[in-house]
C-alpha cells in the first residue's frame, strides 16, 4: 500500500539499551509571559520519550521554540518551562543545557542515571539550524548511536536537526507521533471509505490550491468556507462586496471548479453569510438573505443556512478532512460557522480528521478535540504532506 512510511524504521526497531538517542521533537508550544497555554505538543511526544526510557535509552531531547531574533527574543524562547513542565509529566530530572551546541552532553553521558534525561536549548539559538548546517550536525553526530524524528510539526522543514543530521547516522526512524499522524493521513490519502468530503476554508486560496489539486481524484465534495469562499463566489460572477478576496485568483479559482465538476465532484460554497462593515470586535453585523453581498458589506462567516447544509453534507460522509476556518473565529461571535462544522465532525462516527493550526484551534475552542479521530499536532507539515509533498524531515530516513 501506498504509505509515507514506507521504507523509514520506526523507534521499536532498534535496540536501544544504553545507546545515546538523539530526539528530535516538537516542542514548539505556544507560551503567553512565559507560561505555557497548550502542552499538547508535549504530550504527544511522551509515548516516544517513555518508550526510549523503558528501553535503557539514553535520551537527549531536541526542539526549536518560536523564532527567536534578539536577544531579548532569547531570553523570552528558552525551553525552561517546558523542561520543567516535561519533568513534571515523566518525573525524571530534565537536564537543560545552556545551549544547543558545543560538548556538554558528551561529558554529561557517561554518568547519566536512568531518573535524568538531556534537553538541548532551543535549536533556533544555533545559527545553524535553520541553515541545515552540516558543522551543527556533526557535532550532534558525535555522541548520537541512534536518531529518532517524532517532531512532526517540524518535518517539512530541512534544517540541521531534520536533515543534516539524520544524513550523518545509520539508525535512525521515526517515533510513535509521526507514525500516527502520517497512518491517519495515508488513510485519508490513500484508503478512505467513501464519501469523502473535505471541508476546506482559512484565509487563502492560494495557500491551499495544491491541496485541492491532490484531493481532487480523491474526494466526493469539496465544500469551502472562509475567505477562500469569495474568491469562489467571486468566480461565479456573484457579488462579494467588500469581502477579502483574492483577484489575482479569480480565474484559477473558475478553473479549478470547471476541473472540480468536470470530474464528477461537488464543489459546495456558501449560501447565506454573516456580514460586517468593519471587522472589529462587537462590530453590527447580521445574515444575508442569499449568497449575494451588498457594497461596503464583508462577509466574515457563513450564515445559518449554510452552516445546516455543511453540517447535513458532514453526516453523510464516512470520511472527513477539515482545513481551515469558516469565519474570523478569533472574534467572537464570527465562530459560529466554524463551531457549527466542529460539531458536525463530533457527531459523524466515521474518520474525522483536522489539519491546519487554526483548525485545530477552533476544536480546541469548542471543546471537542476529544471527539475526533485525529487532529494533527503540525499544521504546515499535515498541508504539505495533504498536498502530495515529500517531507523532507521524512524523506531523509528512508533506507
Ligand atoms: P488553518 O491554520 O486551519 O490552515 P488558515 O491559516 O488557512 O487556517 O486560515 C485561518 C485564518 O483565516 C483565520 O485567521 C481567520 O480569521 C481567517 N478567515 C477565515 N474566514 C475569513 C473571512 N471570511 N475573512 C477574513 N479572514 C477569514
Ligand atoms: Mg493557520
């Protein structure tokens, strides 16, 4: 079967008792004054990091926090509290080094207790990183048996950690997070039950055109929200007032529906929306009779009767991918439409699966992340691989 994973080793295939295993994982959480506000991201990676423990491994963690510049950025990025919030989870002492280069693991291994794991500080300190230094990667070469990749949301990108290093070992695979979230991708990919809908919105159609482009063969319908919306309604020659569009792709996006239907497949836009004159909190607002948009006005979510047909369209599938809000969710009341569509997704008993930061945002919000199959800790990783792309974080593993 087609599969992302195939070809590429995962952590259970090494021996790991007293190897030195180099971790890259994604410890980009998001942090408000220094506080860490969702430790998903951690705790998704601790299926790996208790394995390798249980196993006699000696760990060294690995992940970049945020994009740090100044100094001052520095100092606001280092992974402190997630070291301390990791050590909390596993009750083990979390080592944190000063930095992420130089020799210090070396003369910290050999006496390692099996209650201590190492955490580089933040890979994005190093200037190599992001420059898929080779210099960088050999010096993490030097004291690592094993790698192991379970950063998934880091995977579409080739820096030091991702792809210079994993060049210079032998051992190397992946974890059980990237194992999950590439199996349920494949499945929606590759193996899924019928009908298939996507549920596409955000800001942008031209962040998602090579998405919609891959899944065309694969879906039933397609069914689009979110200012991409308007750029489609724009194409059928139906007003949009001040909505934000994007005219540049006004005719690919008449194209890609001509394409979308001439395959057989539904392409499904809003039908009623809610619309503003200026985009601020408690800003008036109220819902439009039909799909057309009055001068001056801008549509910031789909209204009531679409959220019904969406959510009628989302029942009657057995496979589901949802990419990208419905509406300006991050001012409320504008969720609405983007709830209405999480909601659907809990109650449909099929593979709900969620891709796209935002999106998983807006679950989050709604309370129903435990409702779906999967929602996917890497939103640009989840898109490109969506798209078709080879990630080059996986690609590098490969036998
Ligand atoms: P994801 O991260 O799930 O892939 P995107 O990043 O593509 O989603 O898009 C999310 C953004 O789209 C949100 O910031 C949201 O405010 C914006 N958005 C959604 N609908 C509209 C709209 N009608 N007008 C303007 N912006 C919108
Ligand atoms: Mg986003």
């Amino acid at each position: 079967m087609q599969s992302g994973l195939n070809g590429i080793k995962t952590i259970e295939e090494f021996d790991l008792k007293n190897k030195t295993l180099f971790m890259r994982v994604d410890f980009n959480v998001p942090m408000e004054e220094g506080k860490i506000v969702d430790d998903l991201r951690i705790t998704a990676a601790l299926p790996s990091i208790q394995y390798a423990l249980d196993k006699g491994a000696k760990l060294i963690l690995a992940s970049h926090l945020g994009r740090p510049k100044t100094d001052e950025d520095r100092k606001k990025l280092s992974l402190e509290p997630v070291a301390k919030r990791l050590g909390e989870l596993l009750n083990k002492e979390v080592l944190l080094m000063d930095s992420p280069e130089g020799n210090a693991p070396k003369a910290i291994l050999p006496g390692l207790k099996s209650s201590q794991i190492i955490m580089l500080e933040n890979l994005r300190f190093a200037e190599g990183e992001t420059k898929n230094s080779i210099e960088l990667a050999k010096q993490w070469a030097s004291y690592t048996d094993v790698y192991i990749n379970d950063a998934f949301g880091a995977s579409h990108r080739a820096h030091a950690s991702t792809d210079a290093l994993p060049q210079l070992i032998t051992d190397k695979g992946v974890g059980f997070l990237i194992k999950k979230e590439i199996e349920m991708l494949d499945k929606v990919l590759y193996s899924q039950e019928k009908p298939f809908t996507a549920v596409l919105g955000g800001s942008k159609v031209s962040d998602k055109i090579e998405l919609i482009e891959n899944l065309i063969d694969k879906v039933d319908s397609f069914v689009i929200g979110g200012a991409m919306a308007y750029t489609f309604l724009a194409a059928q020659g139906i007003a949009v007032g001040s909505s934000r569009i994007e005219n540049s792709k006004i005719k690919l996006a008449k194209e890609l529906i001509e394409k979308i239907e001439f395959k057989n497949k539904k392409v499904i836009l809003p039908i009623d929306h809610v619309i503003v004159q200026e985009l601020k909190a408690g800003a008036e607002h109220k819902n439009t009779d039909g799909p057309s948009i009055a001068d001056s006005w801008m549509a910031v979510d789909i209204g009531p009767k679409t959220r019904e047909r969406y959510a009628f369209e989302v029942s009657a599938s057995k496979t589901l991918l949802w990419n990208g809000p419905m509406g300006v969710y991050e001012i409320p009341p504008f969720h609405e439409g983007s709830y209405a569509v999480a909601k659907a997704f809990a109650r449909n008993e099929h593979t709900t699966v969620i891709g796209g930061g935002d999106s998983a945002a807006v679950t989050k919000a709604a309370n129903l992340e435990d409702k779906m199959t999967h929602i996917s800790t890497g939103g640009g990783a989840s898109l490109e691989y969506l798209q078709g792309s080879q990630l080059p974080g996986l690609k590098v593993l490969k036998a």
